[in-house]
C-alpha cells in the first residue's frame, strides 16, 4: 500500500510541476520517499540495473550505455536530466514503473553521485556498476579524494552481487578491488595520448595508496591515470579486460583507435571528441558487455552516440556553431583546454565560472587548472569570462598571460547578452562554464538555436 501511495504523490507532484513548466526532477521523488524510505528496494526488483558513478565522465558515459541498450532493442530508462541524488533517482524509477511499483522496462541506466551512493546502494538492487575514476572535485562538498573513494568503497560492499567496472589506470579507483568480494572487471587505455605526458607535479594521486611511497609511470595519459607502478609493495595497474591499445586518430569531433574486448580486438570510432572520452568509451564497452550485450553492437554504438546535454552538446547556429563543454574541477577543465587547443580554425572562447552550492563555494580549485599554451594560438581571436565569479576568472587568466587579448567580461549572469554574442558571431563559439552556470545558460542557448529540454 505504501508502494501505491508513494508512487501516486510522486506523480502527482511530477505532473503539478510540469504544468508549471519546470523539470520536475527531484521534487517528485522527494515527497515520495517521505512516504516510503526505502520504496527504491521495492521499484528496482524487476529491473537489470547499471549504476554510474565516479568523479568524471558519468553523463556521458549513460549516454553511451543507453545507446548500446537502443542498438541491442532492449527497453530501458535513464534518469536522463542528471538528477543524481537519491531524490531524482526515485523520481525517475517511479515515472517509468506502473502506479503500483512493477518496473515498464528491462533495463535501468542510473547515474548516481559519489556521495549520494551510499544511501542509494543501501535500497537499489544492482546488477553492474561502472566506476568511471577518482579526482579531486569540490573540497568543500566531496573533501578529499580518500573521502569519494571511501564513499564509492562503503556503497559497493552493500551491493555484494553487483560485478564492478573499475579503471584499471586510476590508482585509487582500482584500489577498490582490494576490498570487495565483488567480480571485478577492468578496463584502459595501453598508450599514452602524447608521447610528451608526464604525470603532475599537482596530482590527485601522487603517492601509493597502499604504502605511501611515490610511484613510478611507465607511460601517461592525463591527471594521475596512466601505467602507474610502487616499486616499494608492488601495487601497479593490471592488464584491463577492456583496453585501448593503438591510438589513430584524435580528430575534434571523433577518435579512431584499436582496442581489445576481452581478447577480441577490433578497430573502433568513438564518435565524440576529446581524448578523456576514449575513457568513457572504453569503460562503457566494459559495462555494456557486464549487461550481456556483444561486441559488434557495442562498437556500433560507440561509432553513432551524440553528446549528453552540456558535454561537448553542439548548437547550429547558421554559418558556425556554438559548443558548450562542462567543467567542475581542475582535472576535467584541463582536459578540456587540451582538446580546445586541437581545435584548428578560429573561435570565439567564454569561461563560464559560478559558486552555488552544486558548483563548490570555494573556487580557488580555478588556479589548478593547465590552461598552457591555449592563449598562445591565434585563433582565439575573443576571449569573454562571465558567471557569478567572473572576475575571479579573469584575473585567474590574467596571470595566465592572454597574449594581449582583451578579458571581456559579461557581468550579471547575462545569458541573452551570451546568446547574442554566440548568434552574431563570424566564428565557432566554445563555452566553458560550471554546472550551475551550464544549467541555467543552456536553455537559453537552446531556445535560441534549437535544443530539447535538459529533462528530455
């Protein structure tokens, strides 16, 4: 009865709320579980799920799951909007169930927040969880990288039939297979993306995780992944079930590389760029093959799948586009300022930088971030910094050194001036911005250059 009940005010409050024309994401499953707490044991029964988690690549990566699954005409939903909390996680398991709790589907992708894992692995039953990595994020929210990985650690030990996908060149994420009973399978990339890469001197994982002594790299990828080795107790990456191999192409839009399957090689197109997405995609191949699906499929799916909202998400506005590429912490911003220097023709480039609560208070994190050699191109031809904190941005750039560009600053979370400048633009335009910066800009991209919802 408390099922029933549970489910019916969840969908009245979701339909209340779409009438006002809002997402109706987490509200909805927050009225729900005051009247039932642990409803998410009762709707997750009937259901394979495949939990998403870790610090980076989680959006994307459901996405690249949930084209697999509409490639191998499985059924499935997907708390798609990134309402990852338990509240939109109940919220979305109850409007794809009947009114009485009995999941509509076979299959459901659920992107679950580090922190928030620990009370959703308490009630969920799970099939799968892909561990995407570890960094350091917001300090103020996540503390330090021990604290994420101690939170992901906790959640996987109640769910003990769950097989976990870890990333085999993370340190800390692999670290986790020392203490669960779980099935573990791995996956990586075999090659570093520059011959040059070097692990950093600011690094989320300097030191052995096991013995604290420094450790040693055969090769490097970006952050602290890569062919990590503790000459002093031994720990080092594993030979990953799923792995890059060769790398062939890292063009802007795609990457071409060779990658092993359980011992199937096969040559892949992953259809996004950036080099940080070759490790979403080969974490996703992992997960997709732990829920049954075969190669060829998975190959097919990671050859067609488009950008999840916000993350390399492109707008055609006429004669040039708009890009916008999310950032929360200093790992994945300088990833991104790597990929934004392959660009080759010129752009127009806008750093978006908020404090809310879901972005971090505290953005001192900004002066971590490698922007080298990205202001020594000269196709960047304007540079705009906007956002609550705009001006901790310029000055962060400032002392960057510009190339004597002008810092032109867009006060006041102005995000029509912001559609403006992108619609009458003579050059591709690259937005940059934290999430709730993201969240409250796109729909006005969107509405101006044609884009669904974030919910949709």
């Amino acid at each position: 009865m408390r099922v029933f009940l549970s489910c019916l005010v969840c969908r009245f409050v979701h339909f209340i709320l779409h009438k006002m024309g809002r997402g109706a994401t987490t509200m909805p499953g927050r009225v729900a579980l005051k009247v039932k707490r642990n409803v998410l044991s009762d709707l997750s029964k009937n259901v394979k799920v495949i939990i998403v988690t870790g610090t980076n690549g989680k959006t994307t990566s459901c996405r690249i799951i949930e084209e697999g699954l509409k490639k191998a005409g499985k059924t499935y939903f997907i708390n798609k909007s990134g309402a990852n909390l338990i509240t939109g996680i109940t919220s979305s398991f109850i409007m794809n169930s009947t009114v009485t709790g009995k999941n509509k589907y076979e299959y459901a992708i659920v992107e679950c927040d580090e922190n928030a894992f620990r009370e959703v692995s308490r009630y969920i039953h799970c099939d799968v969880v892909l561990v995407t990595n570890v960094f350091r994020d917001q300090l103020d929210r996540y503390g330090e990288v021990t604290h994420t990985l101690n939170a992901i650690k906790e959640s996987i030990k109640n769910l003990p039939d769950a097989v976990i996908c870890l990333d085999a060149d993370c340190s800390l994420t692999y670290s986790i297979s020392r203490d669960v009973n779980n099935k573990i399978v791995t996956f990586g990339v075999d090659v570093p993306f520059d011959e040059n890469a070097k692990a950093p001197e600011i690094s989320d994982a300097k030191y052995c995780i096991f013995c604290k002594h420094e450790y040693d790299y055969t090769y490097h990828t970006f952050g602290h992944l890569g062919g990590f080795v503790c000459k002093n107790c031994g720990y080092k990456r594993p030979k990953p079930d799923f792995a890059v191999t060769e790398i062939h192409e890292l063009a802007q839009n795609h990457s071409v590389v060779s990658a092993n399957f359980n011992s199937d090689n096969r040559l892949v197109k992953i259809n996004i760029g950036g080099a940080y997405n070759i490790y979403n995609a080969i974490g996703c191949a992992a997960g997709l093959s732990c829920l049954g699906i075969d190669t060829d499929t998975i190959i097919s799916a990671l050859d067609t799948f488009n950008g999840a909202f916000g993350r390399m998400e492109q707008f055609n506005a006429g004669d040039h586009k708009v890009n916008i590429i999310l950032v929360k912490n200093p790992a994945g911003f300088t990833q991104t300022m790597n990929f934004i220097k392959s660009v080759k023709d010129d752009f127009t480039l806008v750093l978006s930088l908020n404090d809310n609560a879901a972005d971090g208070r505290d953005v001192s994190w900004i002066w971590d971030v490698d922007f080298a050699g990205i202001f020594e191109k000269d196709n960047v031809k304007e540079l705009y910094v906007t956002g609550k904190r705009c001006y901790d941005m310029a000055v962060r750039v400032k002392y960057e050194g510009v190339g004597g560009r002008k810092i032109n600053v867009i006060e006041n979370e102005d995000y029509n001036k912001l559609a403006d400048l992108a619609q009458n633009s003579e050059r591709d335009v690259y937005i940059v911005p934290t999430y709730t910066s993201m969240m409250t800009m796109r729909p006005v991209i969107a509405k101006r250059f044609g884009g669904k919802d974030f919910w949709e």
